[in-house]
C-alpha cells in the first residue's frame, strides 16, 4: 500500500460524488487513493454518516472537497459541476437521477452503485448490506451470525465499481466516449460465492467446519487463526506442536485435542512459536494492531459540509 500510495495514474481526473453512508464515499476514496480529484455534491442537510458515524465519516472522506448543492430547488450547479466530471458516482436508487434532470455528458464514466441492479423484480427493494448477502446466498453456512466487514457495500459494491470505472476510463482512451455502469451490490455477492454451486470438497470447509481452517481462542481470551489447508503446511503446524499423530486430522469436523492445546497459552506464545515456521496461522489482531502493522490509506482532512461550495461556484463562473 505505502509503495503504491506514490503511483498517482487518475492525477487530473475530476470526480463528482453522489453517494452517501458507505458504498460510494469507499469507492471514491479509492480513487482519490489513485490520484483523482474527488469533489462530494452533498445536500444541505449533508451525508446522514457526519452525524450518526463522524469517525468513519472523517476517515472515509479525507482528503475529498465538499459542495452543498439542493439538486430540487438549485439544481444548476449541480449539472455545472458534472459537465465537468470525468467520472460521477451515484447511490440513487434506479431513475431518480432522470427525475433531477441530470444526464451525463459524453466523455463522462457515470456508475450507478445500486442494490439489485436494473430492470429486475427487486430493482426498487430497498435493502443494506445484511440484505444483499443474504439474498445472494453468502450467508448461507453461518447464519444467524452477521459477517465481520460489509462484504455487500465494500467488495461486491465499492471495490466492484472502482474496477468498472477504471475499465470505462480504458475505453474512452480507445474510444473517446463515456459510459455508464451499473453495479449490483446483491448480484456482485452472488459473484463471489456463485463458484461453490457445485458443491464444496467438504461440507463448510471455510466457515468453521474443518479442524485445519478455523479460528482458535487462547488462554488470554485471544484468538489464533489457521489455515493450514494444504498438507505440507497442516503437516508441519502439527510437528512444530509436537503432535504428529494428528497429520491425518485436518479435514476432522473437530479437533478438540488442538483446540485444548492452543487455549492452554496466551496468544503470544503461539506467535512466536510458530514465527518463520510455514504452517498458515496468525492471529486475530484488533484494527489497533493492525493499523501499527500495516498503516492506515487516510490522508488529509475531512471537508466540513460545503467548505468548497463558493470555490467551485466561482470556478464554474456561477
């Protein structure tokens, strides 16, 4: 991350943000990441996130610019600053944007981040991310108990629409023209599931089901994680542990034999003993941790609601 903070390959672009809460301010911040120029197009009232969550607010949107803009009642410069846009974001649900008069221009890459898509049954069903997983069918080995990150908004979502929009970016170099791209948050996560439709090699062979890919708790109410799915690497987690007679256990539903022995140290005993060994583990860090150990992708400021409103109504000569 750090050495690719330096490459800036969207430097000059600018980017117009509709979006609001999570999926598309995550999206944009990617692309700041890479060198755009992210302006927010906020209502008055501003992203319902500045209130409810400042924090993940703050860190999601450093760096950004922020216009006030009634898209209703003053909707000019609105369609002011996307004539300009390279690339606009929206979070609409399908044809709200029609209804606000807004159309986007030639050159422009306009992606619509949307729960379900266009044209379907659901196309109007509002929803957030628990919704989507599940109507994709990923939650369907470890319900009732919710995902840690929000795979919907951040990958299926998010990381989807930034990989749409820099392979629209691709093809107006080839073609001169714009386009617009539609994400489905719902039909993304059955993307990244829709492999295990044939069946799995064992029943929930990564969501707990198997002694070799598990999370372990720890005498100091930590957690150690293993993943030692191939042969090589369970083979040699169990020699470092002094137990060769469980080589030909990995696939076991249970292991509670294992499951003694790690909860009968602290975490950091286990990282050390396992350090420079290969055998799939780590542990379960806190984002504390892991911040120290990889950094953080914030830089800069948050904008307050409309710090940029009257530079760009100058710029745009309004």
């Amino acid at each position: 991350m750090r050495e690719s903070a330096a490459v800036q390959p969207l430097a000059g672009l600018l980017v117009v943000d509709l979006t609001r809460l999570l999926p598309g301010p995550y999206a944009t911040r990617e692309l700041a990441r890479l060198g755009a120029r992210v302006v927010r197009l906020e209502p008055p009232e501003g992203d319902a996130l500045r209130e409810v969550a400042p924090a993940w607010e703050a860190a999601l949107n450093a760096g950004k610019e922020s216009v006030v803009c009634d898209l209703k009642a003053e909707p000019e410069l609105g369609r002011a600053l996307i004539s300009r846009a390279d690339v606009v974001v929206d979070g609409f649900r399908p044809g709200v944007t029609t209804r606000l008069g807004l159309e986007r221009p030639g050159r422009t890459v306009w992606c619509s981040l949307t729960g379900f898509g266009l044209g379907g049954r659901h196309e109007q069903r509002v929803g957030h991310d628990l919704n989507y997983l599940g109507w994709a069918g990923a939650l369907a080995d470890t319900a009732p108990a919710p995902p840690p990150v929000q795979v919907a908004d951040l990958a299926a979502g998010a990381l989807a629409a930034v990989a749409e929009i820099l392979a629209a970016l691709l093809e107006r170099e080839r073609t001169g023209a714009g386009r617009h791209v539609v994400v489905s948050m719902t039909h993304g996560s059955h993307r990244l599931v829709a492999h295990r439709l044939g069946g799995d090699p064992v029943p929930r062979i990564l969501t707990g089901g198997v002694a070799c890919y598990r999370t372990y708790p720890t005498a100091d109410g930590r957690f150690l994680t293993v993943a030692a799915l191939e042969h090589g690497f369970w083979r040699r987690l169990c020699e470092v542990l002094g137990h060769d007679e469980w080589a030909g256990r990995a696939f076991d539903p249970e292991l509670p034999e294992l499951a003694a022995l790690l909860a009968s140290r602290p975490l950091a005993d286990w990282l050390e003993l396992f350090d420079g060994e290969e055998v799939c583990v780590g542990p379960v860090s806190t984002l504390e941790e892991a911040a120290a150990e990889f950094g953080s992708p914030v830089e800069g400021h948050a904008p307050t609601l409309g710090e940029h409103t009257q530079a760009w109504r100058e710029e745009l000569g309004l």
